[in-house]
C-alpha cells in the first residue's frame, strides 16, 4: 500500500487468554500475534499498544523500539486517552484487537485506504460473536444501523464485530468526542474491567449511535480472520491460514460477490484472469475503463452501418466492451487500487456506452430503411434507462437517510431496535446485557389483539410475502430471476448484441422497451410494497 494509505494504528493487547495471560502475545510461526500485526499493518505508520500496566514490559520486548506502548488500565480517562493518539494530520485511525489471527488478503481489507469513510470489519454467518460478548453488527444498504457490545443489545444483527475498526481521518475528532461519554457510561454501569477488556464494540456502538456513517468490511471470501482465546485457536487459526491458495483467493475477491446473472456466468468466469493479467502488466483500472468506452463507440460505428455484417461486427464489440467494463472494476479490487475518481470514471463510460450503442443502431435502423420514427423509440428507450437511473439514484439515497436516522441513538439505551421508540432500560449487572434483545419481550405475557396481529389485513398479507420472497431468494432460480428481471446491464448489454445480430435495431429498441417497463414495473411495486408493509 502506499504511504498515503497507511493509518495511524492503535493495537490493542488489553485482553487475556483463557490461561491468563494477554492474548495478543500468543505464538503462532515462531512470533507472538502482536508483532504479526504490527508487521502487516504498521510499516510506516505512527503506531501505539494499548495494554495493562503488568504486560508493558513483555509487550515492549517484542516491538521495534519506535512503537509507543502505554498501559491503559489506570483509569477509564487512560483508556479514552489510549484510544484516541496518535493523531497524525490526514490520516485515518485503525484499532485491532491485537489478539486477531488473519490471512494477509483480508488484513489487507481493513488496512488498505481502499474507500473513504469509517469501517468495520464485519464476521458473517450464525456463528455468533467471537469473544461472547455480544457485539453484533445490523447493516442496510451498506451502512451499520445497529451494533451490540458486552453493555448493548442489538436486535437481529447480520454479522458480528471482527475486532478492527478503522476510522476516517475527517471523522477522527467526531469520534474523539465520543470517548468522554462512553467513559462516563462505562463508570455508571460499573464495567470499567470490561471497557478495557474488549473496547472496540463499545466505540462502535457510540461511532453508530452519534450518526457517522459506518460501512462493514468482510473478511476475503474463504479467508481466514480469527480473534483468538488460547493456543488451540491460534493453532487451528494457523494452519487454516497454511492451507490457503492465497492466489486464487486474492482472484476470486476481485469478483463481485453480488452481480447480474449474465455478467456472473458468462463473463466473470473469464474476466477475472483479463484482470491478473492487466494487473502484472502494468495497466490501471483507468485504462481499461477507456479501452472499453472505444469498444463501445467501436460498437456503435458498427451498428451505424445499417449492414448485417455491420451489425455483428457492432455485438461482437459490445461483448468486448463490456467484459473489459467488468475486467476494470475487478483489476482495481485485485490491485487494491480503488479510487472515487475511478468509481466515477466508469459509471459514466457505462452511460456512455450505452447512449452511444443507441445512437449508432438508430442511425443503422434509419439506414436500412426503418423510417425516421425509429428516432422516437431510440429516444424512449434512452428516457426509459434514464429515469430508471435517476429513481434508483433516489431511492437508494433516501434508503441511507432513513437508515442514517434509524441508527442514532442515546448511549444509555442499552438495546437498540430502530422501529421502536426509545425508553432507557436498566441492565443487571448479572450478565443481562449480552443477551439479544427481543423486542416482543416486555410484551410476552400479553395475548396479541387479532386487529393488530402482523398477519391481519392487507399490510400483513404485503409483509408475509415480503418475507417468503426473501426467503425465497435461497432457491436459485428466485435469487438468479429477480437480477434477471430488473435488467442490469450485462443483460441489456447481451440483449442489444443478440437482437440486433439476427434481427433489426428496431427488434432491440422493442424489447428494450417491453422489458425495461416490467422491470421498472417490478421494482416501483416492490418498493410500494415494502414501504406499506
């Protein structure tokens, strides 16, 4: 990574092992897991380890001497100080349970400057938290609306806390802010041992709480990232970690784990090498990007040609076209090199594409002796693909709003189901705040009223079916045909490249018309559905 990505790293070696000892100095390979992740993570930047008065000594001995190692267990203000320096000017800010055991793709995840804003490193699956301590995460749309720690309740959450926390250079001082109010937390519910114990939750759950955006980062696919309790886990961690084919790790990430049917199946599958290949040549994702925009207009010279042989040549393009669309996004994963600017350069080179692809089978059409009116189905088709653009632009802006307000809360609630309003609840000390919340529970002993039964009405019959599409989405053939039917664009891609090959440009813009009005019908319903639910 370069040295602009580098953040200031805190680890945290405050946690002990099941025997007693700190956890971040358990050996795996010969090095204590501490010095691993200070090797990975920490060349070059300002580093810090947080640990407890009696492990200073040993934690220092197995650092390079430029490490600052200060022991946070004097108080919860030598915590909250702990937690909150180094403070480099322009840099993010990334704290790891230095007790975590992962493959260096993964560590490459949530240490790589790879996308702006705030992050967490999110553990999918049932599995439940790692350490037992309740701390998980609820996302929508790719923002945490929820987090649990050992003193907060989360209702239903998606994955848990990985223990890394990576926080953004413009949110730093927001989050500094934040430290005295849940130190003050911590000391009123007397937790002060388990702040320091396992502090990472806790920032979370107030970073969520105050509103700043939090995005989750998962480990790679079929990696490995595992937060350790004894030598058993470091050994097993260890030889999970021996056994991966690190390369086709790295090369199966760079494919996107969610995407359109034809792109899934009858690009990736070979894209993925285009984008080693681009990667160990030296290309950036920005050229690429503008190679396929000249297939494109490549493409679109064909169509213009108003010849079958025109035309072929034009679909032939297109598929080019877009495979290096895919081959561009996937060498910036593979690389590790994505940019804003290079997220912006392609959505618009995709636009781009697309209109000109309309632009040269409406001058084709004409040419072959359509009629001028095929202007008027270019043009509606064009319409159509815009507005979509511009609704989904809209709906998925105003989903974040909704999900940004649901997410603030109170530190002091200690549960934290956004669909209900806030009451502040008292936690026993006894361990209760590490069970899940359950919001039917204050209610449990009361028998429902059928008027205002879930099940009751047409709301009820909206949300059951909701919930058995959803579930639905199991099936393959569920999942693959609702991002079949909103025609993304590797199907409308492969439609306008069939279509115009053994029929017409006026064919292309009819059944990008047909098909453009189900999806927009599909998704305008669902969404109303959703929203009355």
């Amino acid at each position: 990574m370069t040295d602009g990505a580098r953040p200031d790293l805190v680890l945290i070696a405050t946690r002990p092992a099941l025997q007693g000892t700190c956890a971040a100095l358990l050996g795996a390979e010969g090095a204590p897991l501490l010095r691993r992740l200070h090797d990975h993570l920490g060349d070059g930047a300002s580093s810090r380890v947080v640990t407890r008065s009696g492990w200073v000594a040993e934690v220092a001995a197995g650092l390079p001497d430029d490490v600052e190692v200060v022991a946070a267990d004097t108080g919860p203000d030598t915590l909250a100080a702990s937690l909150g320096a180094p403070a480099t000017p322009g840099r993010d800010l990334l704290l790891v349970d230095a007790g975590v055991l992962a493959d260096p793709y993964s560590l490459e995840r949530i240490g790589d400057r790879v996308a702006a804003g705030t992050r967490v490193l999110a553990l999918p699956g049932g599995a439940g938290d790692p350490l037992g301590a309740g701390a998980g995460l609820r996302a929508t749309r790719g923002r945490v609306v929820a987090a649990g720690s050992r003193l907060h309740a989360v209702t239903g959450p998606d994955s848990w806390h990985g223990r890394a926390l990576r926080i953004d250079a413009r949110d730093r001082d927001a989050a500094s802010e934040l430290l005295g109010p849940l130190i003050t937390l911590v000391r009123e519910r007397d937790a002060e041992d388990a702040a320091l114990t396992d502090p990472l939750p806790l920032l979370t759950v107030a970073v969520v709480r105050d509103g700043t955006p939090l995005a989750p980062v998962t480990p790679l696919p079929g990696g490995v990232w595992r937060v350790v309790e004894g030598p058993a886990d470091v050994a097993a961690a260890t030889q999970a970690v021996d056994a991966l084919d690190l390369e086709a790790l790295r090369l199966r990430a760079a494919v996107k784990a969610e995407d359109g049917f034809f792109t899934t199946f009858f690009v990736s599958t070979y894209s993925r090498y285009l984008a080693r290949w681009s990667a160990r040549r030296g290309f950036s994702p920005d050229q690429v990007t503008a190679a396929s925009m000249l297939l494109g207009v490549l493409a679109a010279l064909g169509f213009a040609s108003g010849q079958r042989v025109g035309w072929i040549a034009g679909a032939i393009a297109l598929q080019f076209a877009f495979a290096l669309d895919c081959v561009d996004g996937q060498l910036a994963r593979y690389a590790r090199v994505s940019t804003p600017r290079g997220a912006w350069l392609d959505a618009v080179f995709d636009r781009g594409k697309e209109y000109v692809a309309y632009l040269g089978l409406a001058v084709g059409g004409i040419r072959a002796g359509d009629g001028q009116e095929l202007w008027v189905l270019a043009a509606a088709a064009l319409t159509l693909q815009t507005v979509r653009h511009v609704v989904d632009l809209g709906y998925d802006a105003q989903q974040r709003a909704d999900a940004a307000a649901a997410a603030r809360a109170p530190l002091d609630r200690l549960d934290h189901d956004p669909a209900s309003p806030w009451e502040p609840v008292s936690l026993e000390r006894s361990g209760a705040a590490n069970a899940p919340a359950t919001p039917a529970a204050a209610g449990a002993n009361e028998v429902a009223d059928p008027a205002e039964s879930p099940s009751a009405g047409v709301r009820g019959r909206l949300r059951a079916g909701i919930v058995g599409l959803r579930r639905g989405e199991a099936i393959g053939v569920v999942r693959w045909g609702k991002r079949i039917v909103v025609l993304p664009i590797g199907e409308r891609f492969a439609l306008i490249s069939v279509v115009v090959a053994v029929a017409s440009p006026r064919a292309v813009f009819l059944w990008l018309l047909g098909w453009g009005v189900l999806a927009a019908a599909y998704t305008t319903l669902g969404r109303l559905a959703r929203s009355v639910a």
